[in-house]
C-alpha cells in the first residue's frame, strides 16, 4: 500500500478513513495518498498528498486520480440509500455507472491495483431470514441494495479476470453519524445515540424491540484497511463477505446510554414506529461473519465500548490534520 486512492472522502466514513490514511503518509508508509469527492474538508500541505474536487464520472477528474497509477484504491463514493431511493436515475449512474467507470480505467491502464469496496447489508432484503452468514443469498428490495449487489458482482467478475484484486467488505449501520449527515434511511440509529448523548429529544422511527447491527466508525475504518492488506488467498470467490457487527436492539441502546449519561435521557426518546422502517432496518437476525472474524476483524464487544467509539471525534478533526 504506497499509492493509494481514496474516492468519497468527504463523506462520513471516508472522512475518517482519510484521517488514518493521512497518518500513515505523514509517518511515511504511504508515498502518495489522491483524495476524491465532490468537496473535501481543508487539509494540510503534504508531500505526496493530492485533494480532487468533483464528479467521478468526469473522465477527465478520473484521469487525474489516477496518475499516477494506484496500487490500492478505497471506493467509497456514492448515494445514501434515501436518495438511490427517492431518485432511481441517479442512484443508477453514481452508484453503478461511476464505479464501472473507475473499474474500466484501472482495467485498461493494467495496473492490477487491491481496490476495497464498501458495499452494505442492503444486499439483503425483506423478508429477513432467521439468521445471516457469508453464504445466505443477497436478495435486496430497496434499490440501494441492488445497486450495491450489482457491483458486487462485476468487481468479483474483474477480480476472477485478473484486472482488479478486488474486495466487497458489507458494512451494518456505522455510527454515530453527525446530526447533519442523516442522508440514509438507517440514520435514525446513530441519533438514536448522538441526540440523548447530546441532551436532545429523538422520535425513534423502531420499536424499543427492534434489532439493528451496529459498528462503530473506528472499528469500521480498522477493518477497511485490514481488508486493503489480506491475502487474496483468504477471501471467497465472489470477494463479498459480511463485517462484524453487533446486534442490539433499540432499547438496549437506550439503557446503555442511560448508564453512561443518567436516567434522564431515557425521557428523551420516543418510540414511533414505522412498518417500512422496522421490517427494513430493525428485524436484523443473528448475525455469523466467519470471513471477516478469520481475517482478524472483530466487533465492538459491547454497548458500552460501541458508544463510547461512536462519539469520539473524526481523526480529521485533530489539529494535527488541520492545515
């Protein structure tokens, strides 16, 4: 991992990954680091690191990013699930046509480079079956699931090919997300933990019994580097395999943060149920990740740990990354 591209690093995840990202260029591990979104958060003055504003559907901004050539590539650029669902057009060509783009430049340019993936969860559809593992069958009903099984399914093709060394780590609900970043539909987790921690009122869109697989962002970011850096050996054939997460439901979560906080902020949720939110977001079953527990990752452990890392600060807030 020497020349590394970021794509959708002004995003909430990419953010964070790019702050881990730039630690490593800094401590000189990494020797060009090119970070790619429609805008990016001001950034230091670094040797080696290249800041790319703009659509990835540009060829010409695609040309860019990718000279010189990188020997890893992070894809994390795309649509939230609300807008892949309210806008299917657009969702379509952001969240399949730019990652086939980005697929067909590396594939012509025969660099041949590991390139991770964040698929999600999404690729499993209601109804939910009684338990998920690495080999349960993708089967999505929103059309950000599909898109997300669609390039699956090429970046395996491109792999098997031999053009791309690619991996498809299924990310659960990230948390906790700024309050002004609850673009997906599964955001309502992370308010249910950043409003009450924050002494704000939350109307809970689940049941106190709903059940939702959580990671927390720096566990999250741990096991996208890890991904980046195993054997492709080690993977499945179709490179596709579900992260560590832990299953909790909405009242747990809420007496965890009752422990951390005080009593009080059990006042501060409400449980408003929603049909379509519930069977979608809050039916999660038992979750068996082998794949990803035999390559070392792991989940949070507890509610306790997951909160207490779902509000920690973004690595790109520390001074150190201030320009």
């Amino acid at each position: 991992m020497k020349r590394v591209l970021l794509t959708g690093a002004g995003g909430y995840v990419g953010r964070a990954l790019a702050g881990m990202l730039l630690a490593r260029l800094r401590a000189g591990e990494i020797d060009a680091l090119t970070l790619l979104d429609l805008s990016l958060p001001p950034l230091p003055t670094l040797r080696g690191l290249r800041c790319l504003e703009g659509d990835l559907g540009d060829a010409s901004l695609l040309d860019a990013a990718l000279t010189p050539q990188p020997d890893t590539v992070f894809h994390l650029a795309g649509i939230t699930s609300r807008l892949a669902e309210e806008d299917f057009a657009t969702g379509l060509r952001v969240n399949v046509g730019h990652s086939v783009a980005l697929f067909e430049a590396l594939r012509t340019r025969g660099c041949h480079p590991v390139l991770v993936f964040a698929s999600s969860i999404g690729v499993f559809g209601t109804p939910l079956p009684q338990s998920i593992d690495d080999d349960t069958p993708p089967a999505p009903t929103l059309s950000y699931g599909a898109q997300k099984r669609a390039v699956e399914i090429l970046l395996a093709d491109y792999s098997r090919r031999g053009w791309i060394d690619g991996r498809s780590p299924r990310l659960s609900g990230v948390v906790a997300r700024p309050s002004q970043a609850q673009g997906a539909l599964s955001s309502f987790a992370s308010e249910l933990i950043r409003a009450p921690a924050e002494g704000r009122a939350m109307t809970c869109p689940i049941g106190p019994d709903g059940t939702m697989w959580l990671l927390s962002l720096s566990a999250c970011v741990g096991h996208l580097l890890r991904a980046a850096e195993v054997d492709a050996a080690l993977l499945p054939g179709q490179r596709a395999f579900n992260l560590p997460a832990l299953r909790a439901s909405a009242g747990e979560v809420v007496a965890a943060l009752a422990r951390r906080f005080g009593g009080g902020v059990e006042r501060l949720v409400r449980f408003d149920p929603q049909p379509a939110l519930q069977a979608q977001f809050a039916a999660w079953p038992p979750l068996t990740s082998t794949v990803a527990e035999r390559l070392g990752m792991r989940h949070d452990g507890t509610l306790d740990t997951l909160i207490e890392r779902a509000l920690q600060p973004c690595p790109l807030s520390s001074p150190i990354f201030q320009p």
